[in-house]
C-alpha cells in the first residue's frame, strides 16, 4: 500500500490566506501594517531562490516588504549598521538575514545583533531559551512548520516515538525539543553522525523526521512499515536533464519508502512552503505584539 502524501504546498496556502485576512485586520484596526526586512548577502543560488520565495509570500500575504539585496563584498560592521537601524524603526516588525553569510562575516554575531522581538527566524539565544523553557517568544519556523503539517495530516505524536534524523541549531534541535513538549508528548530520539546503528534507530521510528541535508539517505530498510515520514532535506543533485541542471531531493528515497510508510511528505511541496508559511506567521505575531505596546 502506498503512503498518503501531504501536500505542504496546499496546507501553506490556506495557513498564507488566513494570515492575510489578519494581516489586513490588524492594519484596519489599529493602524499597524505588517512588516519584514529580508536581509540577503552575496548571490548564492539557493539563497537567492529562498529569498524570492519569501518575498513572493509577503506579497501574496499583503505584508510590507523590506529587501535589501546587498553585495558579497559587505562587510560584517556594514551589515551589524543596517541591523541597528531597522532594530530602531518602528515600521520593521521583523528582521531576517538570509543564512548562509560570507565566510569573512560572524552568523552568529548577526544573530545576536538582532533585537529578540524583531527575531522572526527565532535563532537568538533569547528565543532558543525561551522555546526550551516554554516562555513566549518566536519558534524557528521549519520545526514549527512540521508541527502544523502533523498537525494537519492527522498524524498523532501523542505516544509515539520520534526519532529525528539530524542536531543543526535550526532544525533536528529545535524539533526535537519542541516534540518532547507536553503539548505533543512524543518520546523522542535525536540522531547524528556519532550515531552508531542508524537504521537500528530510524525503524524504531512511528514518526521519522529527516533533516540530515544528505540525498535519500533514508532507504526503504530504514522504515518501520506503518511509519510517518517527514522529509525535511532540501538537496540539489546534478541532473542533466533538467533545464537548470540540477533537481532537488529530498534526505528520503521518496519512492521505495512511500510503498512502506503511511505518510511521506514529498520534496518538493512538502516542509519548504511551510518554513515560508511560518515566517509569515512570525512576522504577524511581531506585528501584533507592536500593535498590542
Ligand atoms: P546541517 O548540515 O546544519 O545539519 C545536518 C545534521 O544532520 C547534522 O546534525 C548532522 O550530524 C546530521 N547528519 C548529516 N548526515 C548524516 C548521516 N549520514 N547520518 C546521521 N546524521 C547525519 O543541516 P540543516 O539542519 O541546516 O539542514 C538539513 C537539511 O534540511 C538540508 O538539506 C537543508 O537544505 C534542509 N532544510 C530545509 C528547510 C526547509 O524549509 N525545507 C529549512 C532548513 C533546512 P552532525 O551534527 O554529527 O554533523
């Protein structure tokens, strides 16, 4: 039997029109127009693809859009002067500096020079603590975006085993965290390159989450049958054929591991269009929480 395949494309089309409808409400009553400032160094071709995604959704939500495509000659001082001024303007209800940076700029000062409530991207210290000891404050938006595609799909995390393929500060982490909550319950497993029997772990899995960044790694053998699969990876792989010359995959063998699980979300349309989706999301909240001061 084949695995019913979420459709993240659609799930973050109705997650971006409602944000729009209060994306507009808020601005008729109260006066506040949603705001974010993308921030993108250099010409980085996944980057510069992830950056028109993003302003292609602040448009379709009716979100102010601040762009700033700078050179990859900036410098990191350049960078920090522009961070200040849009952390003292009052319109900027969020700041996002597209990862990676340069090589001859610190990321993780960036981060820090952000002011916390400006911090859609929930990467500074004061969102991670926040997040770990569940206070209010901003989620990163791919762990939160496979939350709602779970959410969505019916899957129950309530009991299950979780065991989440990956420890990146911006994914495998924060998800692992986040799915150990009450709130989800999940039990939870984080595996790494020091893991020693991965397949060992992943079959234990009800909910599999790949975050690894290495192509279909996760091979039909690796899944407990009955599995739900969740394909967070975003690869590019040399395809000849292809008019650009590469196509993306995913960190799951996509179509031997569909035969197996019960949910597999695809690569593309899968976890992608929920990562902007939550962004937006962020950002309204930002928004909201001005209007509120
Ligand atoms: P990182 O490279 O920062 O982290 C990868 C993690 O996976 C590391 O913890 C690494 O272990 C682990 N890992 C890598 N290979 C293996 C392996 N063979 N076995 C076990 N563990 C392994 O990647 P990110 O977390 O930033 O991204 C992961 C993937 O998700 C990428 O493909 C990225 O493009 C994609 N992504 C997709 C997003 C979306 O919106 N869909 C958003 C963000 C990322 P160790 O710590 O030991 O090195």
């Amino acid at each position: 039997m084949s695995a019913f395949v979420i459709d993240g494309f659609s799930i973050a089309a109705s997650v971006r029109s409602r944000i729009t409808s209060e994306v507009s409400l808020l601005k008729e009553k109260t006066g506040v127009h949603a705001c974010l400032a993308v921030i993108l160094v250099g010409e980085n071709p996944a980057s510069v693809s992830y950056v028109t995604g993003k302003e292609k959704a602040l448009a379709e939500t009716g979100m102010i859009d601040r762009s700033y495509r700078l050179p990859e000659s900036t410098t990191e001082d350049e960078l920090l002067g522009l961070i200040k001024t849009l952390n003292s303007d009052d319109s900027v209800h969020g700041i996002l500096v597209q990862l990676p940076l340069p090589g001859h700029i610190d990321e993780s000062r960036v981060i820090m020079s952000i002011v916390p409530e400006k911090d859609v991207d929930g990467f500074h210290p004061v969102n991670v603590g926040n997040m770990v000891i569940e206070r209010p404050g901003f989620l990163p938006c791919t762990p939160r975006g496979v939350l709602v595609l779970l959410r969505e799909a019916g899957i129950e995390t309530k009991g299950a085993h979780a065991v989440v393929v990956g420890r990146s500060n911006i994914v495998g982490k924060p998800l692992s965290i986040l799915l150990a909550r009450r709130e989800y319950n999940a039990t939870v497993t984080v595996c790494h390159t020091g893991t020693r029997n991965l397949p060992e772990m992943t079959r234990q899995a009800d909910i599999l989450i790949a975050a690894a960044g290495s192509p279909a790694m996760i091979t039909a053998g690796m899944v407990k049958p009955g599995a739900a699969v969740i394909d967070v990876g975003v690869n590019r792989v040399e395809d000849p054929a292809a008019k650009k010359g590469f196509r993306l995959c995913g960190d799951v063998d996509f179509g031997p591991v569909s035969e197996i699980a019960s949910y597999i979300t695809p690569v593309p349309r899968g976890v992608g269009p929920m990562t902007i989706a939550m962004l937006m999301e962020n950002t309204l909240q930002a928004a909201k929480n001005t209007a509120e001061k």
